[in-house]
C-alpha cells in the first residue's frame, strides 16, 4: 500500500484538535503526493519543512481581535504586571478574574505544538531519502535536519512552560497503535529531552545565521540557548522540588515532578555560560549604535536581526502589536489597547540607578525612596529628547529604559517623518489621547501605553512599515540567565556582577554596589530582568518559576485617573494611583489546565491541580 501524506498525518493527530483554518502548508504541496515523492524532492522537502515554523507562536499578537476572536497568540503579558489589555473581550482578562477552566476557548499551545511535533518527527523519519544535488547539498540536508530536530524541541519546550509535564513524542505514530499509551512523563525527563535535541541540533547547525536567505532559522547558539532557558526552569522553584507537587503522580503512580536537587542551578548556569561564550565567539554583542542608551535599546527590538538577537519569527500582521500601541491622537490611529500599568512605572530606575518607588500607603500614594531624587509634584522646566516642558515630575530623569518602553502624559512621540507629531501625548478624558466623551471607544485604561517592541515609522492605516520580528532568544537574555542560575550556585561571585553590570550599562546606569548578599543579589537580578525583558513573554513565566505569583498576580493594578474630564497637564488629580483591576491568582494557575477535549481523547492524561 502506497503511504499517502494525508492519511498518515490523519493518524498522528494525538493531543491534537483540529485548527478553525486551514494555513496554505497544512497539506503538502500536492494533496496526493505520497512520502516517497515529497522526500525525493529538495523542493517539497525544503517546503515541508518550511511549514513546521508556521506552528510558532505569535507572540506579537497579545490582543484577541487580529484573527476575528480567535485567542491570541500571546496571553502571558497582559497576564502578567506589566500589561492591561483595554478590550473587555480578551482572554486574558478573564485569566486574570479567575474565570477560566479546561474548556475555556483559551490559545491552542497544546495543538499547535503538536502539530509541530508531529511534522518534525515525519520529516525526520523521511529525510534520508532525500539524495544529495544541486539544490540540497549534504551539508544543507544536515543543517535541515538540525532545523527539524531544533523545533521538535522548541515545541516541546512551549508545552512544558504552560502545563508541566507533558508526553514526549519522539517519532510518528502508526494506524494501529494503542493512543492511550502515551501518557505524561516528569519534567526532569522532558527537560533532559529537550537538552539532548538541543545538543543533538547544535551539531548539525552553522554556528551562526548570516545569509539573509537563512533570517529565521536556528543557529548552533540558537539551540545552546534554548538549553539553558530550560535548565534554567527546571532549577527554579516551581518545578525543583516544589512541596506543592511532591504528590501529584499519574494514574499509575509515577511522581511527575523531582525532589530538590541544588546541582540543577550549576547545571543552568554552565548552560548558560557556554551559550553566551559560543555567541560571542560568532560576533554576536548587545546592540548599540551610539551613546544614545534609549536608542540602544528601542532599536533592539525594531531593527531586524541586529547583532544581538539569536532566533525570530517574522510577523507581517499588522494588528499585532505596533496598532494596539497607536495612542488615540495620532493620525492614524485609535487602537490604544495594550497599555502598560503603573506597577511596571513605578518599577523603572531612576537615571542614577535607585528605584524610586518602594510600595504604596493604603491611600495608594506611593512610599517614595528619599535617595532616588523622584518628586512627582513638580513638572520638568525644559523639554528633553523624550518629553515636552511641563512633564509631571514622576517622569522626569528615569532610566532611559523607561523612556524606550513606556508612552505617558507628557512624552513626545513619533515627532519624526511621516507622523511628524508636535503634541505632547494627554491620556486624561477628553485629551487628545485619553478616554474621549462618547461611550464605547478605545483608549488606555491605565493612562500609559506600551512602547517597546513598536516601530518609530509605523503608520497604521493604510498600514506601512517593515515586517516586525518578534524575538524569542536574544543575549541580553543569556547574562540575566546566567547571572541568576551562578547566584543561586554559588552566591554573588565576581561573574554574576559582570553580566548583570553589561546590561546595566548598556542601559545607561551604574554597575550594582559591591558586597551584595546572596539574597540581595537574587532581588536585584529578579529587578533587572523584570525591566530588561519587559513585554517579552517572561514576566508571567519568572513569576510562576519562582512562585511569586501567587503574591504579584493576586493584587491590585494600578493606573491613573483617566474616567474624570476636566484635567490637564498640571492636573495633581490626574496622577494620583487608581484601582484598575483587582487580579485573581489561584495555586492551580501556576500550571494551565490540559483542556477537556485533550483528556477526553486519552484517559491516561492526567489533569494539572486543582483543576
């Protein structure tokens, strides 16, 4: 019998329910092609495999609405503290109320990864009959197979990262197999799966991507990278030795998470060593291109490929992130959804490096640090790059992190060609930015915008710019990996006061004082990795790995007081800290719920706890 690829994709559908569309690569380039011809053929191969990336997430697209009210791609930072989504409809607003269970309509990560999986593993098991030519040499039939071997473990690893413990599918399944076999095996065992194929991709990647033709795919420190990620994870607390899960076993008794091992964080740390020392050896460095620190750091996430960043998606949809970030006064533009909180304000360094904020009193004025020079009751006497005169004073002389990341009262934005804006942005009610005086409408709910991740040339309709990317590993990343696995291993040694102090730096600040305690270090790296990789699906993740959230995810957000009109500038009012939502945070949220229908389909998949 001939192996047709529909039929044997067919049967391979375990954990996986079918996608509401059908994307153009779901079926191989002719439907009745069989294996052997799409194997035999550099161009089907090159194509199969090319479709095994459109299972990436898109993380740039946190808002519901791009897809006509499917989920979004990314619910983790508006479900974080550093993001609201003003669009009462979006999941994550319902995550963060509580209200959601295992057959919540919730993003598809178990599906998709899946798919992917699924994909990687039949490409693997037919590349060898791939013979070498013109158009696929051996040395590219082994780098694509890298590639496959590279994202099987990718996709595992964004299943492991939600829900826990998870099945490892190593190979495509047959007609006649027996689906409830499978079953969840302990994230020690998944976590060494994933280091092994990272290992195993390593070897047959080129060191870096340089051609742009190869813009995309995965790279030797590609891999090195997501090895330490996960190492990482499997050290913290969540998953090392978590008392919570010391009884949480499968259906047959198998404990599905480890005791403690203090080994895991040298193990993390060595990982992450190694990745940053490879990267570096292939040219990559923290992007810079001046001494401007802000510049240095917005460019990071809008010049493509810069020399900084290790692995991307590219996302030519422009309703996922720089539309959603478009205050309501521009032009073009009145989409105000993802709007920053000011907890994450209240977070950012000042320029001399002190944190100005040090809690809130119960009438949520803040308890403000008397070394850090903050003053909100004065206004800025002269403009700057990144505001207008007049600025409330709990703006002025921030990090230059904060001026790359956030959109406030005061700041100029987008003064350049072709918005050419002379305004200073006003997110009070009937400013030209803030909630306008007919009911319904879109504005930011906190009073800040996100503006990291979006383009300085973006115009939204007819919408223009170049292809956005979104980063899933970049350097800056590995030092803060680094620097906190080495902390927890050995304390505050001279390493971990280098990597942290490079990207401090890079920021335009002052290194960390010296004689820090192992715990005082822990909070200062937990600090800076909450400013550094703002917005870039790792909050809600540091959170749970750490389980702090149950503390930080189960409290107030907080905004200002953008429902009063009448306001100004100079308006004391204004800024006074408002209530915007009180966040709901359970034990059972530290892991997802594996939803119903994937249960249903095979009884051996035990539940996450507590749902």
């Amino acid at each position: 019998m001939k192996s047709y690829i529909i039929p044997v994709l067919a049967a391979i559908l375990l954990f996986i329910t079918p996608s509401c569309k059908k994307d153009y690569l779901e079926k191989t380039p002719d439907e009745d092609l069989t294996l052997e011809q799409v194997f035999t053929n550099a161009i089907f191969t090159e194509q199969y495999l090319a479709n095994i990336y459109s299972h990436l997430p898109k993380e740039l697209a946190m808002v519901d609405n791009p897809c006509g009210g499917c989920p979004p791609n990314n619910t983790f930072n508006a479900a974080a503290d550093e993001l609201e989504i003003s669009y009462e409809v979006n999941f994550t607003n319902a995550m963060n109320n509580g209200n959601w269970n295992a057959d919540s309509y919730v993003q598809d990560i178990w599906s998709q990864s899946y798919f992917a999986i699924r994909k990687a593993n039949i490409f693997l098991e037919n590349i060898n009959r791939l013979a070498p030519s013109e158009l696929a040499s051996e040395d590219k039939i082994a780098n694509w197979k890298g590639e496959a071997i590279f994202l099987r473990a990718l996709n595992h690893f964004f299943l492991i990262r939600a829900y826990g413990p998870v099945p490892v599918i190593d190979r495509t399944l047959l007609l006649d197999e027996d689906l409830t076999a499978f079953k969840r095996q302990p994230i020690d065992e998944c976590v060494e799966f994933i280091v092994s194929e990272c290992d195993k991709a390593a070897e047959l990647l080129q060191l870096r991507v340089t051609a742009t033709t190869d813009y995309g795919k995965p790279s030797k420190v590609t891999c090195m990278a997501l090895k330490a990620r996960a190492l990482l994870y499997m050290a913290s607390p969540l998953w090392n030795g978590n008392p919570d899960y010391a009884a949480f076993t499968d259906n047959e008794g198998m404990h599905l998470f480890p005791g403690f091992q203090a080994a895991r964080w040298a193990a993390a740390a060595t990982a992450a060593k190694a990745c940053i020392d490879l990267a570096e050896s292939a040219g990559h460095k923290l992007h810079r291109s001046g001494a401007n620190p802000v510049k240095n750091y917005q460019e990071v996430f809008y010049i493509n490929f810069n020399d900084e960043v290790f692995f991307t998606r590219s996302d030519p949809g422009y309703l996922n992130v720089d539309a959603y970030s478009e205050p309501r006064g521009m032009p073009r533009g009145n989409w105000p959804l993802q709007n920053a909180t000011q907890n994450i304000v209240d977070d950012y360094e000042m320029a001399n490096g002190i944190r100005p904020i040090l809690g809130y009193n119960a009438d949520l004025t803040p308890v403000i640090n008397p070394l850090s020079g903050y003053d909100e009751s004065i206004q800025a006497a002269a403009a700057t790059d990144n505001y207008y005169a007049g600025t409330r004073g709990m703006y002025v002389g921030r990090e230059p992190r904060f001026y790359a990341s956030i959109n406030f009262t005061g700041a100029k934005f987008k003064t350049a060609p072709p918005q050419n804006r002379t305004t200073p942005l006003q997110f009070w009610k009937g400013g030209i930015d803030g909630r306008p005086f007919d009911a319904g409408a879109n504005f930011s709910e906190t009073g800040y915008l996100m503006k990291k991740l979006t383009h300085p040339s973006y115009v939204m309709q007819p919408e223009s710019g170049p292809i956005r990317t979104w980063i899933f590993f970049r350097l800056g990343e590995q030092y803060l990996n680094y620097a906190e696995a080495l902390n927890e291993a050995q304390g505050p040694v001279a390493d971990v006061y280098k990597y942290v102090n490079l990207i401090r730096d890079r920021a335009g600040l002052p290194g960390l004082p010296a004689g820090l305690s192992q715990a005082d270090m822990r909070e200062k790296i937990r600090h800076e990795r909450r400013i550094e990789l703002a917005f870039e699906t790792h909050r809600y993740f540091d959170t749970h790995r750490w389980k702090t959230a149950e503390t930080i995810d189960n409290g107030n957000i907080y905004g200002l007081d953008v429902l009063t009109d009448g306001y100004n500038m100079s308006s004391d009012d204004f800024y006074k800290r408002k209530v915007v939502e009180k966040r709901v945070f359970e034990k059972k949220h530290y892991l997802w719920p594996i939803q119903q229908r994937e249960l249903e389909k095979n009884r051996k998949l035990v539940q996450n706890p507590g749902w």
